[in-house]
C-alpha cells in the first residue's frame, strides 16, 4: 500500500484493483442500471460533502450510515449527538 511503503519510490503508479473500481463507478455514473442505490458511510461529513452533492442527481436512493447519520440526524431533527 503506498500510504505505507510508497514514500520515496521514483515510480508510483496504481494496481489493477484501482482500474477495476474505476471501471465500475464508470458504469454506475455513465449508464447506470436503475434503480441506484447509493451506500455511504464514515465520520466525517466534511470530506463527503461533494460526493454526496455530485451523487444526489445520479441515484434514486441514498442511504447514510456510520458518524455521518448521527449529524445529519442532528441537523435534519435536531437530535442531541454526542
């Protein structure tokens, strides 16, 4: 993994595994299959931002999981978040 062993190569480059995710978000936002449901999670609402916001036009449903529903729940319904 580059995070870990990549600093200081001269040569970096992606594996295979990269281009086939590319190739599959390539499908899913080019022509997707209806309907598209959208799965995101995490903590930090901040660094989702503009996906969620190029996302919302490109799929039918979207479901938010993990830290990021406790502050949409706060923003949305006012919840006490902790």
């Amino acid at each position: 993994h580059s995070s870990m062993v990549g600093e200081g190569f001269p040569v970096r480059a992606s594996g295979f595994l990269v281009a086939k995710e590319l190739n599959a978000f390539a499908k899913v936002l080019d022509k997707p299959a209806r309907p598209v449901l959208a799965i995101l999670g995490g903590a930090k609402v901040s660094d989702k931002i503009l996906l969620i916001d190029n996302l919302l036009d490109k799929v039918d449903k979207m479901i938010i999981g993990g830290g990021m529903a406790f502050t949409f729940q706060k923003v949305l319904k006012g919840m006490d978040i902790g």
